[in-house]
C-alpha cells in the first residue's frame, strides 16, 4: 500500500493563502500582503512545533494510518477529516480516517492517543465529542470505531462507540475492556508465535585471518550471516525478512551472545532474542507480539528514534514497514503461530 500524493504544495499552501486572504479581507493576487502572511505562517509554525499535545496527537494519527496500511487487510485509507466541509448540522465532528478492509467493510475511525498513568488507565471522552462523532458516522451510514494507542503499553485498540461505559458528562472505555472488545483483527492485526529463539549469527571467512590475541580481541572477515529459529537454520528469503523483523520488534529481549572461539580463532559472534521464560514449557511455541504493536515500534524508532519527535509521517511508504506473511504461510525454518483476537460476546 502506497501513499497518493495530493501535492500539498500546491493546494494546500493555495488554501492558506486563500484563508488568510478571506480573514483579513484581502486579495489573493496581491503580493503586497505577502510579507504580511509570511510573518503570520512564521508565528503559527514556531506555535505549532512547540505544542507538544498537538506535535504527539498528529504523530499517533499518522502512526495509525501506518499500522492499518502495514497489516495487510485494508484496501482503502483516506485520512477523512482533511478539506472543507460543509453541513446543514454544525453539530458534527469528522472523524480522522474513512478505511475500506478486504473484506470489504466500510469504517470511519477517530484515532486517539491514551498517554495516562493512572492505575486504572481509562480513557475519556466528552458527550459532546462523541455525539459529534456519532452523527458524522449517521449521515454516511458507516461504522463508526475509536482507535486507542496506550502509549504507555504500547498498544492499539479498536473499540466501538457502543463498548463505551456513560459515567455524567463523559464516555468511559477502561483498557481491560478496550483488550476485551478489542476489533484490531478487523484490520489484518494478529498476535504471533514462534519456536524460540531467534538467533543470528555473524560467521567468520575461515580463509582470513581470525586469530584472537592475547588481549581477546580478533579482527576478521564476515564469512556468511545466519539467521536461525531454535535450532534450524532460515534459507528461505521470506522468512528472513519475517525473522528479522521479529527479532528488532517483537517483545523478546535479546542479548550477545559469547564468541565462539575453536584453537585460538574466532568461529562467529552472534546476537539472540528469546522469552525470558517458558510459559508453557509443554508448547513448541512462544508468543513475541502482536504485529501492530511491532509496526508502532517501527514508526517510532524512525519519527521520534532519541525520544523526541524528529517527523510526524515517515519519509518511507507505508508497504516498506511491518512483514506481510501470506494467509498460506507455513513455515520451514520458521514455524508460525498467528493467534487472530476476537471480541467478547456482545461486541460486533
């Protein structure tokens, strides 16, 4: 999936243009007043860039719309609320996303960012907000859902407006029920198994020098480069590609591995991700994660990869993140388990 460019350039620096020309009762052609909005962007750009709130919240948009396009279920994203509107009812909200799925499923999501510390982690919304919301999605007969990154976790959840608890003046989603109606799957979204560990490996060319000196320190050739899942060894391109992604984005934590070292020369040296523990030791598989909440760590480390936020949408196209893995995926080396989470009973 590809990003469509509408050539911001030219449009919307022409509706900006065209707004400052309209609040200030001037002429659009009249280069007189150009200095005038220059100052103006000049000032609403250093506002902007120091909203943190603003700054983050547009990030989690965009970071959504990357998460729905790397899954692999959707045929369709257009961000909704971009453009003018116009409405006999004032009382309206648009919401951020208008998606069709593969199935198909026409959806309009609002995508929200839950950074909250409180133990109970709730999110809130406004009646208001959310009856806005709602006669949006009425108008266009279209399933309206509320996408929730719990930035604390890491986590998306898609919920419908229904699974919302009214408490006075607000709509309440807790995240045990935000996991429990959670409808992720409807986008492609699924948790993944594997046998562990993942290991690579890098081996050293044994038609070079690779002696280890006294100091323990070896200058050497890379030989070959092996990927490994437990015990077998990953040749298949694809299953590369899905090794290695799991291995920087999946939940295991990894650690260096000792050099191996045979008469005083070094083998390989090597890196491993593997679960800390057995959950089930009865089990060939363990579970790494879901694979949006690896797409999101992926957004991350190239929008915001020290912390701060450097881009707000990455300079790559959105099917250059994540690992499609074909629905007839089994595995040689690399065994799969994808686990697709459901909704609880009652929700649609």
């Amino acid at each position: 999936m590809k990003r469509i460019s509408r050539d911001p350039q030219k449009f919307d620096l022409m509706r900006i243009i065209d707004d400052y020309a309209r609040a200030h009762g001037l002429d659009i052609h009249d280069s007189a007043n150009q200095g005038a909005l220059l100052d103006d962007l000049a000032k609403h750009i250093e506002t902007n860039r120091r909203n943190d709130i603003l700054v983050h919240g547009l990030r989690i948009q965009t970071m959504f719309a990357y998460v729905a396009a790397a899954l692999g279920s959707c045929r369709v994203i257009k961000e909704e609320d971009a453009g003018e509107i116009y409405s006999a009812e004032p009382q309206l909200r648009v919401p951020d996303f208008r998606i069709v799925t593969q199935e198909p499923r026409e959806l309009l999501v609002e995508v929200k960012n839950c950074h909250t510390l409180h133990r109970r982690r709730d999110y809130r919304s406004t009646v208001a907000y959310m009856e806005s919301l709602k006669r949006y999605a009425a108008l266009f007969k279209a399933e309206l859902l509320i996408g929730i990154y719990w930035s604390q976790m890491r986590l998306w959840t898609l919920v419908s407006t229904g699974d919302f608890e009214l408490r006075g003046p607000e709509y309440i989603v807790t995240l045990p029920e935000a996991i429990k109606r959670n409808r992720m799957h409807m986008l492609g979204d699924c948790k993944i198994g594997t046998i562990p560990s993942l290991t690579l490996k890098f081996i050293a060319d044994r038609s070079k020098p690779r002696a280890v000196d006294a100091s323990g320190h070896a200058h050497f050739t890379i030989g070959q480069v092996e990927l490994r899942c437990g015990d077998q060894v990953i040749d298949d391109p694809l299953e590369k590609k899905i090794a290695w992604f799991l291995m920087n984005y999946g939940d295991w934590p990894g650690q260096q591995l000792p050099p191996e070292i045979l008469d005083g020369e070094l083998v390989c040296i090597g890196f491993r991700v593997a679960p800390p523990a057995r959950s089930n030791p009865g089990e060939h598989f363990e579970l790494i994660g879901f694979l949006s909440q690896m797409v999101s760590r992926q957004f991350n480390d190239i929008t915001a990869p020290e912390g701060p936020v450097k881009l707000l949408t990455p300079k790559r196209e959105p099917d250059t993140l994540g690992v499609v893995i074909p629905p007839e995926y089994r595995g040689k080396a690399l065994r799969l388990w994808r686990f697709v989470l459901l909704p609880s009973s009652g929700a649609g």
